[in-house]
C-alpha cells in the first residue's frame, strides 16, 4: 500500500522507531504500519546495527502457561486491559504504552532478585503482541485466582474451579531451572 | 486553652506536605505521559484531567486540607497479609503486587 501524505509517512517512521527499541520484528512492523519491507528493514539495521532475525515468530500458546512466563504475562495484560479500560488505549498505542510500563515492572522485579537473570526481559514485545492476539483470538483468557483474586492467563479449554495462581500457589520446582543455568554459565 | 497542640500540629503539617508533593507528582507524570500517570496513580482518565488542569494556586488551596487526599490502595486485609508475609522472594513479592494493583479498577469520579 502506498503512503499518501508526508505527515502521515512520518507519523508512521516514528511509530516504526519506537517499536524497534521496543525489541519489535519486522513481522509487527509490516502489520502496524505502511512502509515497505526494505525501508523498516533498513531503519532496522540502522537503529539495531544488525540485520533483522529471520524465521517464524513464536506461535505457541503453551508458553504462556509456564511457571515465570505465565507471571510475567499476566502482569503485562492486566496493565494492558487497565489502560483500555481506562485511559481508552487499544491496539498498537495500547501495546506500546503497556509495553513500557510493563518493563519497569520487570526492572523492579529484576532488580529485587537476588539473581538477577539477563538484560532481556522475560515477555518480548513479540510475545506481548502475540498474547494480546491470542486473547483475542479467545485461545487464551484470563481467569480470577480464588485466594487472591488477581487476574491471570490460563487456557480457555482447561478447567477453572477454584482456581489458584501460580504465585499463591508455587510449584515445588518453579525458577530453579533458570539459577542453575546461570551458575553452569558462570562456572 | 490550647486547641491545637505541638504535636497535633506537626502531623497536620506534614498532612499538608504530602499531599502537595502528591499533587505535583501527580500532576507532573500527567503532564508528561497521561496513559502512564493513570496507569501509576490509579485514577481514571477523569479525574487525570482534573489534576492535569490545576492551576498552582488551586493545587495550594487543595493541598491545604487537613486530611489526606490520597487512600490505601490495598482494601483487602488477606492479599495484604500475603504481600507483606515473608514467605516467598522479593521477586515474588513485587510481581505480585504489581500484578493485584493492575486489576483493581481505577479510582472514578462517581
């Protein structure tokens, strides 16, 4: 499709900067905005000093279940369905303002870890895009804990009664993976 | 006859600080990124409009009540117990909160 007017053209290069930093692939680019695939993969290469990743984007539902995942994407669409709901936010400026918040809720929590993981952020803006899709999609859904009545992500097929989260409810191994990891890596 | 006396007074006082520094932070984040501010403040986007268009004097004048213009987030004494409990990390602890105050709807002017 081709861009009509120049205001519009650099409204659309700044969104597309915006969501490169973010972590964005050209995959969502393509979608939100009109720009042809060698101009973003050029901005891409520009703003990131490398070439865009090929291949397909994760499609899975299934991660979003795991232990930290499922935390960590909880968090993301409960800031999200906050800002519809209440500051009238949705698709991509939704996306984007949730995104951002969401990473200083991980920076937070990083930050209070004793081991802290790596600089990339457990839910990727892909994944967040993905998430929301999903949702939309009504793969997934959000069900009320019953001890502490927060929202989480849980898959609309399983069964919900009395529901616990992952949090009032830990799993016996849940994280150890990921600190052992670490330790191998360090050693 | 002393109505008021030291002690009372200083806690009026500091009433009156808080609530003028929580006005100009709140007004400020508005000011910057609204989406955010309400997101952060726990209001919704009406009374984010309300604070945002303050002049300085009616932010002064309000701040001057006596009594404290912002409330306790946290209405249910079981979450908190669970929140503030030290049975699980810092970490945890944190992705919890953040993940309870995101689902509580957001203050409204009824």
């Amino acid at each position: 499709m081709k861009v009509k007017s120049i205001i519009d053209e650099a409204e659309q290069l700044q969104l597309a900067i915006e969501l490169i930093k973010l972590g964005a692939r050209l995959q969502l680019l393509e979608s939100q905005t009109d720009l042809s695939r060698e101009r973003l993969t050029k901005l891409y290469k520009e703003i990131r000093g490398s070439s865009p990743p090929k291949g397909m984007l994760p499609f899975s539902t299934d991660w979003f279940l795991t232990w930290q995942p499922n935390i960590h994407s909880s968090l993301f669409l409960n800031i999200y369905n906050f800002l519809k709901v209440n500051a009238g936010l949705t698709g991509i400026q939704g996306l984007v303002k949730s995104y951002q918040l969401y990473l200083e809720q991980y920076h937070s929590i990083e930050k209070a870890d004793d081991h802290p993981l790596s600089d990339e952020p457990v839910l990727s803006l892909i994944r967040a895009w993905t998430l929301i899709r999903f949702v939309d999609q009504k793969l997934l859904k959000t069900e009320s804990c019953s001890c502490c009545k927060g929202n989480f992500i849980v898959d609309v097929y399983d069964l919900h009664e009395d529901y616990l989260c992952n949090l009032c409810h830990v799993p016996s191994r849940a994280g150890k993976y990921q600190k052992n990891k670490k330790y191998l890596l360090a050693a | 006859m002393e109505i008021v006396n030291k002690f009372q007074e200083t806690i009026l006082d500091e009433i009156r600080d808080a609530n003028l520094n929580y006005l100009m932070l709140a007004q400020q984040m508005i000011k910057a990124d609204k989406a955010h501010a309400i997101f952060r403040l726990g209001v919704n986007s009406d009374i984010a409009d309300l604070i945002g268009s303050l002049s300085n004097s009616q932010l002064i004048k309000l701040a001057s009540a006596n009594m404290m213009l912002t409330r306790f987030r946290f209405d249910d004494s079981v979450m908190l117990g669970m929140l503030t409990s030290n049975h699980k990390g810092q970490s945890q602890a944190i992705a919890h909160s953040s993940i309870l105050m995101a689902c509580q709807p957001a203050q409204a002017i009824a």
